[in-house]
C-alpha cells in the first residue's frame, strides 16, 4: 500500500470554489486541485502566499486539510490574524481565484486502533484536522466503541462543527467556553479544566488522544495526561503556535 506519510510534497495548481464566514473569526475556504491530492486524514498544506515575504519574496503558511480524504474538495478552516500575511491572503480569495499549495505534509495522522476510545482535543481551528479524522472512511468505517471531541474556544459565537460531530454515531462534542455570555449553559472553563473534571469517569488508560491547537493547550494537556498514566505511545499532537 502507497505510504502517504512518506509521500513527498508537489505543487498543485488550486482554483478557489468557495469562501464563507463559518463563525465572527473563522472562514472556511474550499478548492479543488488540478490533479487529486491523496493525503491522510490530519495532513496539511503548506499555502504559498504570493509576495508577502520580506524583499516580495514568497511565505509559506501551513494549514490542516478539515475535510475528509474522500472528499472531491479540499477544504480549510482558518482563524483571521489581525495583520497575519497568509491568513490576510487567504481571506481575500474568491470562486475562481487560483492559489498554489505544497502537499501532503505531517505525520499527525489517524490510526486505528480497535477497541481503543478515541478523544480529540482541541483549541480553536485546531478542530479542523479532526473534521477530516472524524469524516474519513477509515473512521467512518470502524467507529471507535467510544470517541469525544473536546473544543476549547473563548466565547461560544467561535464554536465549529458542532452540529456535523454531533451527527457521528459514539461521539461526544463538548465545548467548552472560557468566556462565555451569562447564556451559555455548556461547559464553562478551558479544555484542560474540563478534563480535571471528569476524574475517574473517564477511561484515561483505554484512550488514544489526539491534541490540536495552541502549544500552551498542548503542553497543560500533555503534563494531566501524564499524571493519569497514559503513555506517550498513546498522545498524538499537532501544535499550530507556541
Ligand atoms: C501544521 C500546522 C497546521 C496549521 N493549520 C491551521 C489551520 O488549519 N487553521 C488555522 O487557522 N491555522 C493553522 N495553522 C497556523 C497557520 O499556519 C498560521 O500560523 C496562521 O494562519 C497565522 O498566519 P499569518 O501569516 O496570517 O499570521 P502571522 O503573522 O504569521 O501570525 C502568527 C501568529 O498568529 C497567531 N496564530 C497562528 N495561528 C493561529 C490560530 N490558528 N488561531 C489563533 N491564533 C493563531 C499566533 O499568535 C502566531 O504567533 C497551522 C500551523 C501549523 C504549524
């Protein structure tokens, strides 16, 4: 079988289909690619922003692919960076726009371990790897006994995917909100906190955990996993930024 991890990056020539606002700060981009892309679900793109490096030279902006392998698009959900060159270029794209991408890259890939829970962890756009994990045919296929998909964000207008995780059989999506309006009823407090709070209900030994987003997430995270036991062989992770 092709080994897609060790597969080595090409250019692929993109054409924009669609752009919209999925949440106050997020947009979703969709494109297709002059040839297919096969990748693994939990793979990025690293997006060539034409121009925006110092003396015009090109940048580079990595990107997880949030939809599925078997997917005839590939899409990406991005954070707005106030200023930031690569979320500021892929912001101003529309249908019919062209974009070049490098890919497939990373090694954060979903692999299935039978009779294992699965927990996916993440901060803001760190979600977009597991909407691809989650929606791909190897999961879809062999669902987990049990899987969580936790989603730390500040106010809960900046909650993604909701409804779609909700829809999978066995799947738990808990929000949790750091700074929510006086309304929400959900969870309130970081992903870390709602971990601490699920003590010995959760099945810590039985689980393979996945971790996207921030680094300080990662590391709190990583540092509570640690002290439940679960071994390193069992933590998968994904830091976007420090
Ligand atoms: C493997 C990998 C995959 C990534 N996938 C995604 C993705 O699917 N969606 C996405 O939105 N970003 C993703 N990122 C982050 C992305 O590569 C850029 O760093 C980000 O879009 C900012 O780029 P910029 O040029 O607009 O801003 P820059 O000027 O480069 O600003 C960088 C700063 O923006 C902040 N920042 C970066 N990413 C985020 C974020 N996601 N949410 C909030 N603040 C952020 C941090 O403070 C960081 O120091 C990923 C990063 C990595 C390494």
């Amino acid at each position: 079988m092709l080994k897609l991890e060790s597969m080595k990056p090409i250019e692929f020539q993109c054409q924009v289909n669609s752009h919209k606002m999925i949440t106050p700060t997020v947009f979703e981009t969709s494109f297709e690619t002059h040839q297919p892309l096969p990748f693994d679900a939990g793979q990025f793109v690293s997006v060539i922003v034409p121009g925006a490096g110092p003396g015009g030279r090109d940048l580079r902006r990595a990107y997880s692919i949030a939809s599925s392998p078997e997917n005839q698009h590939i899409e990406l959900c991005v954070k707005i960076v106030e200023n930031g060159p690569g979320t500021s270029y892929l912001n101003r794209l529309r249908p019919g726009d062209s974009l070049r991408v490098l890919a497939p890259y990373g090694t954060f890939v979903y692999e299935e371990k039978s009779g294992r829970t699965v927990c996916f962890i993440s901060t803001g756009t760190g979600i977009a790897p597991f909407r691809s994990m989650a929606f791909s045919r190897k999961f879809q296929q062999n669902l987990p006994p049990r899987s969580y998909c936790l989603l730390g964000v500040r106010t809960e207008d900046e909650i993604l995917y909701e409804q779609q995780f909700a829809s999978i059989p066995n799947m738990a999506f808990i929000p949790t909100v750091s700074q929510p309006t006086s309304d929400w009823n959900g969870f309130r407090g970081r992903v870390t906190d709602y971990l601490k709070s699920v003590g010995s209900d959760f099945p810590w030994l039985e689980t393979e955990f996945y971790l996207c987003g921030n680094g300080g997430m990662i590391t709190e995270v990583k540092a509570l996993l640690s002290e439940k036991g679960v071994s390193k062989a069992s933590i998968h992770q994904e830091i976007y930024y420090k």
